[in-house]
C-alpha cells in the first residue's frame, strides 16, 4: 500500500485525458457530422466549417496537457515516484477540474459549434461572429484547466 | 489609417456613351451605384431584366461546361494554386475575347450535349447487364427461348426458384397432374436459387402441365426468338457499342480541352454584363442623357472625373453626404494594420461616429497570437510560408492577401515570443542533444523566461497584457466621445471606470496577500493604496449616478447606476479570459515536448533517428496546425468580445462598387 500515493496521482493524470478526451471526442464528431452535412451542399466552405468543427477539439488537448504535466510531477516520466497518499489525494483533486469541465464544455461546446455551421451555411460572411460562439464555451475549459495547472504546480511546494 | 472620407456623385452622360461609361466605370470598380432616383414624366427606368436572365443563364451553362471540362479532363492544379488569384486580362485581349463569345457559347452548348449523351448511355449499360446475367443459366440451351413446340407437342420452358433434382420434379409432377403421361423432363442448368427446365408435353396434356407447373411456381425465362448463345452475343454487341459511345464522347470533351479557358472567359463575360445590366435597371434615362447616382472614395474621385470627362461628354457633380445617407464603409491603413482589416470585417465595419480600429486591433493582434503559439521554429515556419506564397502568387485576391500577411506578422511575432520564452520545436533542441550527441547540457536558454517552469509569472503577465488591451479600449471609447463633441460622455463611460477599476487593481497589489499569491517581488506602500481606493470609490460613485443618465426620473437613474456599476464583474471575467494567453502557451509547449520526447524513445541509433524524424515531423506538423488554429479562434475572440465590448459596435455598411465580380478573369484599364 505504500505506492497507493503514486497511484491516485496517476488515476489524477489518466482521468483528465480520459474525460476530455471523451468529451472532445463527442463534440468533434457532432460538429462533424453538421459540417459534413454542409460540404454536400457547398464543397466551398469546407475551410470555415472545418475550423469550426475543430473548435471543440481542444478540451481533449488540455486533458492531456493536464496529464503530461502530473506524469512529469509525479516522476512517472523518469525519476522516482515516491508520493505520499496525501499528495497522491492532492493530484487527484487537482485533475478533476479539466476532467469534468473538459467533458461537459467540449460536448456543449459541440453543439454551439453545430449550430454556427448552419450559421455558416446560410450566412458565410458573419463567420467572424460564427467562431465566437463556440469560443465562448470554451473560456470555461480554460478557467479549469488554469486551476488544474496551477494547483498542480503548487502540489510540488505543499508539505504532505 | 481611418474610414476613407465618402462622396456623392451625380453623373450625367449622353445615352449614345452609356455602354462605354458603363464598362468604364466597370473596369474602374470605384463607384457604388446607389439607385435614389425615382422615375418622373421626363426620366424614365428600362426594364432589361430580361436580358439580364438570359446573360444569367448563359453564364451558368458556361460554368457547368466548365464543370464538365474538369470531370472528364482535369486541369493540373498545385495545391497552392487556389492563391493564385484571377488572371488579368488588358482591355484589348477583353474586346478580342468578347467577339467571340457567341462561338464559345456553342461549344459550352456542345459540351453540355456530350455531357448528356454520356448520362443516357450510362444508363443503358446496368439494363443490358441484366439481362445477360438473366440469359446466363440458358446459355447451353440449343433453341430460341420463345419456343412454344411443335405440331403435336408443347414445350414449357422456364425455371423454378429452388434447386430440384429430375426425380423431385417428376414426382412432383406426377403427383399435381396424374393424368399426363407423356412429359419429358430436362434440366437445361442448375443452380443453389433456381433450376432452368426444358418440359415437353403431348398437345393434349398440355393444359393439366401448364396448371401443375403453375402450382410449383414456374417462371419464364426473357424471350427472344434466338438461340440464347447468339442473344448473348448481340447484347455484348450492344453493350461494347454502348461502351465505344461513351468513351467516344469522353474523347470528344477532352478535346475540348484548349477551349477551357475561353469558355471561363465567356463565363466571366456573361456575369459582367449579367452585372452591368443590374446596373442598367435601376438607372433613369430620358431621350437623350442618363443619370447615375453613388458614392466614391475622396481619393478617388478625381481621377475617376478625370478619367471621365477625357472620354466621354458627362457632367459630374461631387457633394458631401448628409447626417441621413446610408453612407458605405471602406478603411485604408498602412501595411502594417491593413491585414486584419479582413477581421474587423469580419466583425463589423466600423459605424457612423466610430473610428477605424485598424491599427490598434493589429497591435495586439499580432502580440496576442504570437503569445498564443509562442514557438520559435512556427513562427518561423509560418513566415517562410506566407513569404513564399506572397512572393509565388503576385496575383492574389486582397483579401487573401490581407489574410496571408496577417500570418506573416503574427509569424513574427510567434518567432519573437518563442525565443522570449526559449521554445524552437518545444525542447527539441535539448532532445536532439541529448539523445543523439549525448551533450543534455546544450539547450535554447529563454531570453526571458520558460512558462512551464514559471506557470505564475506567465498569468500575471498574461493578466497584465489583459488589462493594458482593455485599458485602450477603454481609451478609445474616450477619444471616440471626444471626437464626437462630448467630453462629458467620455468621463461618464471611460474615465469613471479607469478610476474605479485602476483603484481597485491598485489596490489589490497593496495587499501582500494578493502579491504573495501572484508571485510578485513587490507590495505597494499602504499610501498608494488609500489614494487607489479613494480614487476607486469615486470611479464607483460616478458611474452609479451617471450610467442611467439617459432617464429622467432619479429613482430609475440610480437603479441603472446601480446595474451599469454591476458592469465591474464583467472586467474580472475579461481580464480572467485572458489566462488562455497562458494555457494556449503552455499547450503548444507541452505537446511539442510530448512528441519530442515520444520520437526520442527509441534511443540515439540510426533506427532511433529514423523514428525520431518521422515522429518529430507527424507530430509538429499537427501541433502547429491545431495551435495555430486555436490561436487564431482565441485571439479573435479576445478581440471581439473583450476589446470591442469595451468600445466597438459596428454597423457600417460596406462599401461594394460596381465593378468586375467575376471568377477567372479581371480587366484592367490601361491609363
């Protein structure tokens, strides 16, 4: 059981991928299958839907980002690996943030995203404020992914 | 570096010009026809929309001629050829061109009837197909299936759909239709779905057989009166002449090829004049002159006067907008701002009252992107490529041009930021070292800092570039007001709030709480923070009492004040937002270290290098395309939401003359 802090660090680590990534993964194929729908009409705005479709993508980036950083901290990734279970407690919770926010705003992100393809569709001019949308969902991400960074970052200097 | 300066124009030209001052000015594209004029006893309206649909039409046959051309005889395009822009054309090869437009048309005609014949024989080839594949079970039947028997017997000739042996059959037979006794059995060919049977039968128990074979659901075979042999053969005949057609017309449009592009030019053609007879609509005429109205550009102006007067016999007549025209919009700015003109476009061009915020939109543009992305070998990956694309493709479409050199500038700026912060690749270089020259001391040192080992700094920093881009938007909403002749209004809307939200970040630094948590070296002296939140407070009381100043009744006033002084916990979420300068930062730095350390696996051998380029150039490649997406999606948002919410509305209309709006070609006059 002495290993137990170095295994809930890594379950930390494994489930900001993992729900970003699912979430990510969802939103990117809803907005797909819009986009697609899309190019069968007007082969010519495959670029503008195609960045919109890819807007979503990001949380699942973030996940791993997430990920890295706590494999890097905890010494998975070369170097001893030596967490107590506090702290392995502590890299846990601070995974959670981008796990869920990262699942939950890449799906609605997904949907916005959907929704501004067909704003595409029929108006390709107010692309500019088409890409906002999405965008505006994904602040959420960020705000949790900075908090994850941050309490990550600070697990290092914490005495447990 | 402003919204070009607008006038109104008036131009009145003999009807016998009208076709050549309508090309002109065309050609020219500095006008915006506006159609104000309304028809009275003397100045009446032509109504050309009919020939308006027929140039309509001719226009999109030639496209689809051309769409038939790409099909069956694709052009050799480069990938980047889409830069490439239109060709320009001098006036004298656009007459040319043009006198043989009905020529072209038939061939676009031509075309379109190959096209056609290809669709119909198509669809023959399935129907002779099948009724091969039907005949094939009767190949090795030596009569014509139609056969019906002769003088004294009766020939069934069909199949059931199951597999059944000669005894089945007879049984069966023998048991539906006792009385007949002289039936012949043969089986022609048997398969898993249906047996082929050749039945004779004496004339008289022809009908007991019909009725049993009936009853075992016995089909007929596709007639012919030939032998099956030689009906297969004349199908293949039929099918291989159906073939020969085809390819034949294949043939004939590929030779059409050298006729592309002048039947793009007809395509053109046909959409200028589809143009110009809009144009030609809305204009009032009377018996002798025609009189255009519109807008044009102060710059321009003269010379389109000029250009006018020396050709024609017009009269023009120059005056200034009124507060109530619905004046276009179009910015000019230097070099250096004019390439994200295509993103305050795409926002909104600037309204009536409002500057153009050009030049101070690309100052941060550029800042913000390169913060975004922050690797030194993408920025300089992106200039590479925008300059060769820029240098290639002299004949770029300006907006794309705009677009590309918005790139080569934030590529700048990307190079700048990734050296600031020590990123070429993420760590490649300390990777490549150490794995293949074992030297792990050899590394980019940053010139400023590494975000990832100093996550705090970089959002304080970040946080800072926050409140400096709001700050000038908040300074442009003041020079806006005072622009427009109210001082009062930019201290109500802008100079409250610097005081109120200034203050309140001064003052949080006072707190050695917040600075510790921040990570910064410094705490300001008590002093400065009593001067912050007096200053602060009176920010706060300004704005309770004058942003319902639109109301009459003081009660109402306040209680907007009041909401309008809720407007403060929108900066804390707009100066939060810009934390994504460090998460888009820091994953394009992670991931790339990602790779690097993925493709430095396999260790320093040949093999390991071998692995390390094809992971090293898969993996940038994705990383600079998503981060360098990610960081135009969150820059413009940054612009959008935070910077223009402070200042910016929009609403101008743009400015969209008549000229030549076409697809392969452009005219250029030659002055």
């Amino acid at each position: 059981m002495e290993n137990m802090g170095v295994v809930l660090a890594l379950l930390g680590a494994v489930l900001a991928a993992l729900f970003a990534g699912i979430g990510s993964a969802i939103g990117v194929g809803i907005a797909g299958e819009a986009a697609a729908g899309v190019v069968t009409e007007d082969p010519n705005k495959f670029s503008k839907v195609l960045v919109l479709q890819l807007l979503p993508g990001t949380q699942g980036i973030y996940g791993l980002l997430i990920g890295f950083i706590t494999l890097t901290q905890i010494g998975i990734m070369g170097g001893s690996s030596d967490i107590s279970v506090a702290k392995g407690f502590l890299y846990l919770a601070a995974c959670l943030p981008m796990a869920f926010v990262g699942l939950y705003s890449a799906i609605k992100q997904g949907k916005a995203a959907v929704a501004s393809i067909g704003l595409v569709a029929k108006k390709p001019d107010q692309f500019g404020k088409a890409m906002i949308f999405p965008a505006m969902v994904e602040t959420y991400a960020i705000l949790a992914l900075l908090i994850s960074i941050l309490a990550i970052f600070g697990i290092a200097g914490v005495n447990a | 570096m402003a919204v070009v300066p607008m006038k109104k124009v008036l131009i009145c030209g003999l009807k016998k010009d009208r076709k050549g001052t309508l090309e002109l000015l065309q050609r020219q594209g500095v006008l915006e026809i506006s159609n104000v004029l309304q028809e009275d006893d003397m100045f009446r309206k032509m109504d050309v929309t009919s020939s308006k649909t027929v140039f309509e039409r001719n226009a999109i046959i030639a496209e689809q001629a051309v769409g038939i051309l790409d099909k069956y005889a694709p052009e050799d395009k480069g990938m980047l050829d889409s830069f490439a822009g239109r060709e320009i054309l001098t006036v004298e090869q656009y007459e040319a061109n043009a006198g043989q437009h009905d020529e072209t048309m038939k061939k676009a005609y031509r075309l379109q009837e190959l096209a056609k014949q290809i669709g119909e024989n198509s669809a023959v080839i399935p129907k002779l197909e099948q009724q091969m594949e039907a005949l094939a079970p009767w190949k090795s039947f030596d009569l014509p299936l139609d056969f019906k028997g002769t003088k004294k017997s009766v020939a069934f000739i069909g199949s059931i759909q199951e597999e059944i042996s000669l005894e089945q059959l007879r049984e069966q037979l023998g048991a539906l239709a006792p009385e007949a006794e002289t039936i012949d059995l043969n089986i022609v060919s048997s398969s898993k779905e249906q047996t082929c049977l050749f039945i004779v039968c004496a004339k008289g128990d022809a009908d007991a057989v019909e009725d049993a074979l009936k009853k075992l659901n016995f089909v007929k075979p596709p007639l012919s009166s030939l032998v099956p042999a030689k009906r297969q053969q004349q199908l293949e005949e039929e099918l291989s002449k159906v073939k020969a057609e085809i390819a034949g017309a294949e043939k004939a449009i590929a030779d059409m090829a050298p006729d592309r592009d002048s039947i793009k030019f007809v395509m053109d053609y046909y959409t200028m004049r589809s143009e110009k007879y809009g144009v030609l609509n809305g204009l009032v005429q009377s018996r002798r002159v025609f009189l255009i109205t519109g807008y044009v550009s102060v710059e321009a102006a003269p010379a389109l006067e000029k250009l006018l007067q020396d050709k024609y016999e017009v009269v023009i007549e120059f005056s200034e907008p009124e507060e109530k025209d619905d004046v276009p919009v179009v910015l000019r700015n230097n070099k250096f701002a004019q390439p994200v003109e295509g993103v305050i476009e795409s926002y909104s061009l600037p309204g009536q009252g409002e500057i153009d915020p050009s030049m101070v939109v690309a100052c941060f543009y550029y800042v913000l992107f390169g913060l975004m992305l922050s690797d030194a070998a993408y920025g300089l990956i992106m200039i590479a490529g925008t300059a060769y694309c820029l240098t290639k493709y002299k004949n770029m479409e300006d907006g794309m041009r705009k677009f590309m050199k918005m790139f080569m500038y934030c590529g700048i700026s990307t190079a700048f930021w990734g050296f600031m912060f020590g990123s070429f690749f993420g760590d490649a270089v300390n990777v490549i070292a150490t794995t293949f020259f074992n030297r792990p001391d050899i590394r980019l040192a940053p010139i400023w800092f590494e975000p990832v080992s100093l996550p705090m700094k970089m959002l304080v920093f970040a946080f800072l570039i926050g409140i400096i881009h709001l700050f000038t938007g908040l300074g442009i909403k003041f020079y806006t007001c005072v622009r427009n002749g109210s001082l009062k209004d930019g201290i109500y809307d802008a100079v409250f709030w610097y005081m109120l939200v200034g203050g309140g970040i001064v003052y949080l630094l006072t707190m050695s709480m917040f600075t510790d948590m921040l990570g910064l070296s410094f705490t300001l002296p008590a002093a400065a923070g009593t001067v912050a939140a007096v200053l602060a407070v009176i920010g706060l009381i300004g704005i309770v009492l004058t942003s319902g100043r639109e109301s009459r009744s003081w009660f109402k006033r306040i209680l907007k004040g009041l909401y309008g002084a809720y407007g403060v916990t929108s900066y804390l979420s707009d100066i939060l937002s810009y934390s994504r300068l460090l998460a888009l930062g820091l994953a394009t730095s992670v991931i790339s270290t990602v790779f690097n350390k993925m493709g430095s696996m396999v260790g320093g051998t040949i093999p390991g290098a071998i692995v390390f380029i094809l992971v090293f150039l898969i993996g940038h490649s994705l990383n600079l395309a998503i981060n360098a997406l990610g960081a135009y999606v969150h820059t413009n948002r940054l612009q959008f939401v935070e910077f223009f919410g402070k200042f910016y509305e929009g609403g101008g209309r743009k400015f969209e003359p008549f000229a030549i709006h076409t697809k392969y070609y452009k005219v250029k006059e030659d002055i």
